[in-house]
C-alpha cells in the first residue's frame, strides 16, 4: 500500500508539472510580430553605442558600405543598419536585446502583396525553417516578407542567445534585405 501511495503520488506531481501552458487564444507568431515591433518602435537616432548594455555584435560590411546607423532603447538594446549607398533594397540589420524574444515553433509565412487586375492582392506562402550559423551557433531563419516594388525581400533569423567575450550574454536578431543568397553570407560577417 505504501508504494501505491508513493506511486500515485508520483504520478500526480508529474502530471501537475508537465501540464501544457494555459492557451490564451493568442497567435504566437502574432505576438512575436508585435513584441518585435514594439522593440523597434522603442528606438531612438544616436551617434554611438555608450547606452548599450550587453555585447555589441556588428558586421564588417562597413569596410564595403560605410558605418551603420545607430539606434538604441532606454533599457540598452540596440539596432544596427548597414546600407550601401548605390543599392536602397540591400541592408543588413543586427538587433542586439537586453532580454530574449518569445519563441515560435513554426516559422510565419512569408508575407507580402501584388496587384492583380489592378487590385491590391495579399499573399502569404507557408515555409520550413532554415538553418545557419552565427558565431558558432545553429540558428534558425525564415523569409519575413516576399519582394515588392518598395523594398526587397526581408529574411530573418528567430531571436537567439550570444555570449560576448566578457561573458555577458546577450539576445540578438539578424535581418538582411535583398536576395536570399546573401543571407549566409551576411551572417559570416558578424562579430564582437
């Protein structure tokens, strides 16, 4: 009797911690648009990175394109653009986060829109994650938004966790503009 009890008692402590999280009826892929969002609205023009508090990751694209522009949050997070003067729909965007983005399972669709019989048309097409490396680290990426007139492709890794070489950990998000084959190449030219 007593090991049926310790038994039973086991399986209701295991049952109770592993129970699945609460569904709120939130989209998650919808939440992490806005959490994203509301982290870039958070940013502010400055001329240097003396507000940052976590390492800074950056990219030599700027040996080729110049010094990025610089934006950064009250909290301490960042964002670097990196453009080339001769080609508006080509960029590179590094975000470094002070605390980490929430996690998707399944990558959105890449989203975007085309007019047909002169009517604005959306689309959205279903995709896989993808795979690549940063500094070291296996992360996963996906197309963000289809080519339009306005702008090129938008292709971005899910938020991931970095350690500079103090040790100091950080959230980061990679965002390139243009053609998809750059993306991996672009992220080789990431560092401290």
């Amino acid at each position: 009797m007593k090991k049926l009890s310790l038994l039973f008692t086991t399986l209701l402590l295991v049952n109770c911690s592993s129970a699945p999280p609460v569904n709120n009826g939130e989209d998650p892929v919808e939440s992490w648009r806005e959490n994203v969002s509301g982290r870039a609205i958070a940013l502010k023009n400055v001329d240097s990175l003396a507000g940052v508090k976590i390492p800074v990751l950056k990219s030599s694209m700027s040996d080729n394109w110049g010094q990025p522009s610089i934006e950064v949050s009250s909290r301490g997070s960042y964002r670097l653009t990196y453009a080339p003067p001769t080609k508006p729909s080509t960029r590179l965007l590094i975000y470094g986060y002070v605390k980490p983005l929430p996690t998707i399972n399944t990558p959105p669709d890449a989203s975007g829109g085309e007019i047909i019989n002169s009517e604005p048309t959306g689309i959205n097409a279903p995709q896989k994650w993808r795979n690549a490396t940063v500094k070291g680290k296996n992360v996963r990426w996906f197309q963000e938004s289809l080519p339009s007139g306005a702008h090129g492709a938008y292709f971005s890794t899910e938020g991931f966790t970095l350690s500079g070489p103090d040790r100091r950990k950080g959230y980061y998000r990679i965002v390139t503009e243009g053609a998809e084959g750059n993306f991996r190449a672009r992220l080789g030219t990431l560092g401290w």
